[in-house]
C-alpha cells in the first residue's frame, strides 16, 4: 500500500514538472501577418501568400489554418497558396492561436498591366494643393479603381481623387494602386516658396581627382527646401550630395544646384595631371635573337594623364610592343624609348648570336641553307619563325621527314587571299547527312591523326601538326574531287615556290603553328588568348620586318583580317588565326578567309 501511494506522488510531481517545462518552452506571439493584402488574379492563376510570424522561433507553437470567405471565387490550400476560380471577390484569411490575417483577392477577366502618374516628384508650399493624374492600362482592366495613400499624413495627405496636400516642411510618397500595381510620387513640402539660389563658385578649374566645396544659399532663409545636386557629365566631374565636386578626366561639365524649383550652376573645367617624370627598368639589357623581355615605365605623379609610347630607334635590331614588350631581331644595339607629354626614357638592348647557329628571323633559302643577314646571292623562300624539332609532336611529319628536327619556316606569299575550308560544302553536307568530314578521315584514313580539335579534344589544340592535317585533307580531296579543302592551295604554292629537298615542303599550318608565327610561345590553352594581349603581336611584327627587307614577299597582315587553320572543330566550324591581334578563334567553314603556308626543316 505504501508503494503504491508512492508510486502516485512520484507521477503527480512528475506531471507538474513536465507541464512547467511544456510552459516554459512555449514562446509568446507578438505578431502575425501576410506578406501581401491585396491580391489581383486572373481565372486559375495562382499566388502564394506568406504568412510571418514575430517572433519566428514562435512558429512551433502551432499550426495556420487558412480559409476562404467564397471558395466559389478563390481557394485557398494548407499552405497558403491562392488559386483564383471566378471571377469576384474573397477574403483570404489565415489564423494562428488568437491571431488572424486577412488578405483581399480580385478575381478578373482583364487584369491591370501598369499605373502611371502624371507627375513622379511634386514640391508644395505648405498648405498648397495640387491633384494627380493616375493612368491605368489596359483601359479595359477589370479593377481599375485607383486607391491612393500618404506615407506621411503628417506631411502630405491625398484624397480618393488624388488631390495632395501639403501639411508640414518634410517628405512623403504618394502611392497609387489599382489591380495590385501601384506607382508613386515623391513629394516635398516646403515652408515657403524659394525665391533665389546661389553658389559660392561660378567658374571653378581644378586637376582630376581634385575636389572642392560648392555651398548653395537659398533665399528667403527658412524655406526648409532640400539641395539636389547634378552633373551635365558624370564622366568628367561628380557632385555629392553635400556639394563637393570631384574631378574626374579632362573636359568640361556644369554642376547644377537645385531647390524649390529654383536653381543655379557653376562650369568646372577639369585640366590634366602632367607627367612630372618617367623611368625604366631595366634600363640595359643583353638578348639573343627571338628571346623578348618586358620593360617596365614608372611615371610620377600615379595619376597622370596621357599614354607611355614605346620606340625602337633600329627595328632591325629590336622591336618594342605598345606594352614595352622587346624582341630581339638580330645582332647589334638599339635604343628603346619610352614617352610621355615630353619627357622620356631609354633602355639600351644588346642582340647577341644564340649559340644553336639557328635564329628567330633567319632567312630560309631554295638550297636549305639559312643565315641571319640576307645573303644576295641566294634565292630566300620564307623566314625561320620558330626554332625547335617539329617531328616531337606530329608523327606523320616524323614518319615521312624524319631529319626535319630544325624549325618551321613561313612562306613569302599567301598561298590564297580567300577561300572557304571546303568549296561546295553545303552540297557534301546534303549528300553525306553530316558534313563531319573528320570523322570521315577518321574511319577511312586511320593512318593520320585526328583534324579535329573542337570541344573533345581541345588538349591537342596546343600539337603543332600541320603537315599531318595536310596529308589528311589531301587524301580527303583525292576521294571526294567535288569538295576540294583549302590544301589545295598548298599543293599550287608547292609548284610556284619550291621547297628545299631537305624540308616537309609547304603545307598549311595547324592553330599552334599560327599561334607560335604570330605570337610566338604560349603555354596556356590558345582559346584563352583574347583581346587582352593585343600588344602581344610583337613576333609577329618582327617576322613581317625581316619579310619587308626580301624583295616582292608580302608581310604578315596586322589588320582584323583571319588566316584559316588545317584544324576543324566539329561540324561546321574550323579554327584560324585573327591577325590584328594574335588570337585563336573558331569560322563557319563557307567564310572566305586566307591561307598561309609554313614548312619544318
């Protein structure tokens, strides 16, 4: 018996405990409304309406039910969401404990698309009025009734006619809504009308990023009306909102100050920051041919005006890119200069012999022989512009000229001015389904590497392979004579320019080979080349010098013309080279673009 009654008061303190923590857990709601309450919708949209919960932690006190005044109007499911049924009108209304939300839906069969007023900024007088004009489109709209509200009654009032107000010195927005779309109108109310406004300064000049203070005096004194200050030239010189104008580049701008209605101006004229002093580094370097260094220029002051221009006063010595990139052409000394508004600096470059006996720039001769200055008494059939063994990375080349492990040469002459990758390639397009002339090479000439480069296999964009895309694409056109491929052009150069027995003979190049001719070597992925290397060219620029000094050859274009590839990138794209600025790009195969020759030695 004893064990028993203990067992009951054990249980009966145990519920008292329990039930004080229950109470202690839950968390008094202080609020509770819906993120929307007015609501327009057309026949079976839908909205969802969420509701909040102050504090949020409070959420776990309970469940929201939801309910609709006429369900033949509006629904409303479990969590929130409206659907719209007929049209007419319904109270949506969600509770929570003792707390309820209510949100008012309009079902209609044309719904309101904008509202516009007449006026979106409005400054009163202090107990004038003026009525807004509110436009609701379409003029058809079902609920087109304008309902029109203050954010400050204490500034600004509106009637259901939109006649505002002003009541005291201040800002209020004036909203008006119809369908659930609702436009605005900033209103400030002044004391008193502004009879005058002045600056301190009318003409100002200063250098850019100079800054002064403008101070605006309004007339009478106590009107209560806000300054807004603009610029006619963002770009040349800003003001903020306290007056203080910054310059920003050369030029002129006028800054306008206004309150009340009223306002007045004041030209700034901002003049350039001249360079006081320029340097380089280094200022003495030593390079063989075809190696490049970057110099550096350091003008004072930071924030000068006008652009360093980079010269070489012997560019058959050293080139220099707009960046300041040199280049070794070939032995001797030249000066390269960097200026700037009249002052300059040089660095003095050193072009010494590589110790291969094999340069950057050397001419190529009919006999394979090759020299760093133009021998008379040769025939010149290109100019070196890469030095390495061509056969490491292209086995058709290794298996047909093995000895070929020198270099790559370009050509004197373009071997065409313009013409599509394929001629007729709409037509092979029609007749095989598919156009994929790689994957036809790959299924019946295995004996050559693939000429597609595109999204798959862009990890061999950086092979130089020429000579096998070549022989691919000739053993294509032996097969299909009615789609003759750009290589044609190579096998005419062929009998107008013989080659040196001794080389691959001329063939057209793969993206690498463009790439390593124009810009010379770059490691990363010859996609990533863009338009922010532009400068970079400076390979380029010094193989069209050594072209320019060998009679009848035609330089390299420097203009944003393109030079077609022997590499294609799925169907119906092939790659090439922009001239202007070094980069790899992709071509409809139709384009008429030009064609390069290059040979290995």
């Amino acid at each position: 018996m004893k064990k028993c009654i203990f067992s009951i008061a054990l249980a009966f303190f145990a519920a008292i405990f329990l039930s004080g923590c229950t109470d202690e857990q839950k968390i008094e709601v202080t609020g509770f409304k819906l993120d929307k309450t007015d609501v327009e919708l057309m026949i079976d949209e839908t909205s969802q309406l969420l509701a909040i919960i102050t504090p949020s932690e409070a959420a776990q006190n309970g469940q929201i039910s939801w309910k609709s005044s006429d369900e033949a109007v509006a629904t409303v499911s479990d969590e929130g969401l409206v659907t719209a049924i007929s049209v007419g009108e319904a109270v949506i209304a969600a509770s929570f404990g003792e707390f309820t939300a209510e949100c008012n839906v309009s079902v209609v069969t044309v719904a309101v698309e904008s509202v516009q007023l007449n006026k979106i900024t409005l400054t009163l007088v202090k107990g004038q009025s003026e009525t807004l004009e509110a436009t609701v489109t379409p003029e058809d709209a079902d609920n087109v009734e304008i309902t029109w509200t203050s954010s400050d009654e204490e500034v600004a009032t509106v009637s259901s006619e939109g006649e505002v107000t002003a009541v005291y010195p201040g800002n209020a927005v004036i909203s008006a809504t119809a369908g659930g779309i609702t436009a605005t109108c900033d209103v400030e109310v002044i004391a008193q009308d502004v009879e005058s406004i002045s600056l301190n300064e009318t003409d100002v000049e200063i250098i850019k990023d100079e800054t002064f203070q403008l101070v605006a005096e309004i007339l009478p004194e106590g009107t209560g009306a806000a300054v807004e200050w603009t610029t006619s030239d963002y770009y040349v010189a800003s003001a903020d909102e306290n007056g203080v104008v910054t310059g920003k580049a050369v030029g002129e701008a006028t800054i306008t100050a206004t309150a009340g209605g009223k306002s007045a101006t004041c030209k700034v004229t901002v003049l350039p920051v001249d360079a006081q002093s320029i340097s380089i580094s280094p200022d003495e370097i030593t390079l063989a041919q075809g190696e490049s260094q970057q110099l550096t220029a350091t003008v004072e002051p930071e924030n000068y005006d006008g652009t360093v221009e980079w010269t070489s006063d012997n560019t058959n010595v050293a080139v220099v890119s707009i960046n300041g990139e040199v280049t070794a052409v070939a032995n001797g000394t030249a000066t390269i200069t960097a200026a700037i508004n009249g002052i300059s600096a040089t660095c003095k470059v050193t072009v010494e012999t590589g110790t291969s006996g094999l340069n950057v720039g050397d001419f190529y001769y009919s006999d394979g022989t090759w020299s760093t200055e133009l021998d008379p008494s040769k025939t010149p059939v290109g100019v070196v512009f890469y030095v390495c063994d061509p056969t490491s990375t292209d086995p058709t080349l290794a298996q047909d000229h093995p000895d070929c492990t020198h270099g790559y040469v370009v050509s004197l002459q373009n071997c065409s001015d313009g013409t599509p990758f394929m001629e007729n390639y709409d037509a092979y397009v029609e007749e095989t389904q598919s156009g994929d002339f790689a994957a036809w090479l790959s299924g019946n000439a295995p004996q050559f590497q693939s000429i597609d480069m595109g999204d798959e296999n862009r990890d061999r964009l950086s092979i130089a392979q020429g000579y096998n895309n070549t022989k691919a694409l000739e053993y294509f056109n032996e097969n299909w004579i009615n789609y003759q491929t750009l290589v044609q052009y190579a096998g005419t150069y062929r009998e107008t320019c013989p080659a040196p027995e001794n080389s691959s003979d001329w063939y057209v190049p793969s993206p690498k080979e463009l790439s390593l001719l124009f810009i010379g070597e770059w490691d990363g992925d010859l996609m990533s080349i863009d338009i922010l290397l532009q400068g970079k060219t400076n390979h380029r620029d010094m193989i069209n010098n050594k072209l320019a000094q060998i009679d009848g050859a035609a330089q390299l274009h420097t203009d944003d013309v393109s030079y077609w590839a022997s590499s294609c990138a799925g169907v119906p794209t092939a790659f090439t080279m922009n001239a202007a600025f070094g980069w790899v790009s992709l071509a409809n195969i139709n384009n008429n673009l030009m064609v390069r020759c290059v040979l290995a030695f």
